[in-house]
C-alpha cells in the first residue's frame, strides 16, 4: 500500500536524539518521488521528506537549499551532504536505500551523525 503523502515522525533508534522531526512525508510513489519538493517554496525546520527507494538526488528547479540524509535499508545513516543549492546533483553512497531532505542546517541542527539508525514512525 502506498504511503505518498502520509506523514511520520523521525526519531533516533537509541533515544539519544529524541524527536528529530515530527513531520516527514513520504515519497514512495513515482509521482511522488518526481515532484519531491518541488512544489514547494521553502522548508520548515520541522520537516523532511523521505524519498524511498533512491539511489541520488537533484536540487533542479528547488527554490532553496537542503541538507541529505543517506540511508540503507535498516535507515542505518551511511551519510550526508549539507548545504545543497539548486540545481545540482548528490550520488548517494553505495547501500544507500532512501533519502532524508531536510531543511538546510538541519543535519548539524539535529545531530544526525554517521552509522545513527532513524526510525519513522
């Protein structure tokens, strides 16, 4: 059953972290993962999107920058790109299952680091 559109909730798996952010989307559909954030104008400090299954992503014709979160398919964080401006490209790292966009800061904001697990739920 698609998810598109359905919100989540990201938190750290170890609690460490708490809440991250209370308002993820998920872009599970091919329409959804085509129009991403797209549509929209800017990105709140509460939001993400989760784009599932990908592999790299583009900032093409986005409005503002974002920070990228790389996951496996454990939401094992493989790695991070921060600072995206638009139009430009990100591959992800081999493994990589979904991205987390995230508002620009966000990564260094929340504290993602490297081999964190994040839970959506």
């Amino acid at each position: 059953m698609s998810e598109a559109n359905q919100r989540r909730c990201c938190r750290s798996a170890d609690g460490a972290l708490g809440v991250l952010l209370p308002e993820v989307r998920i872009a599970n559909t091919f329409m959804s993962r085509l129009i991403g954030l797209l549509s929209r104008s800017s990105l709140g400090l509460t939001e993400g999107l989760l784009i599932t299954p990908c592999t790299s992503i583009h900032t093409f014709f986005m409005r503002f920058p974002i920070d990228v979160v790389f996951l496996d398919a454990n939401n094992r964080v493989l790695g991070f790109s921060t600072m995206i401006k638009p139009n430009r490209v990100r591959l992800a790292p081999r493994g990589t299952k979904s991205v987390l966009e995230v508002a620009e800061g966000n990564v260094t904001r929340t504290g993602i680091r490297l081999d964190d697990i994040l839970i959506f739920d």
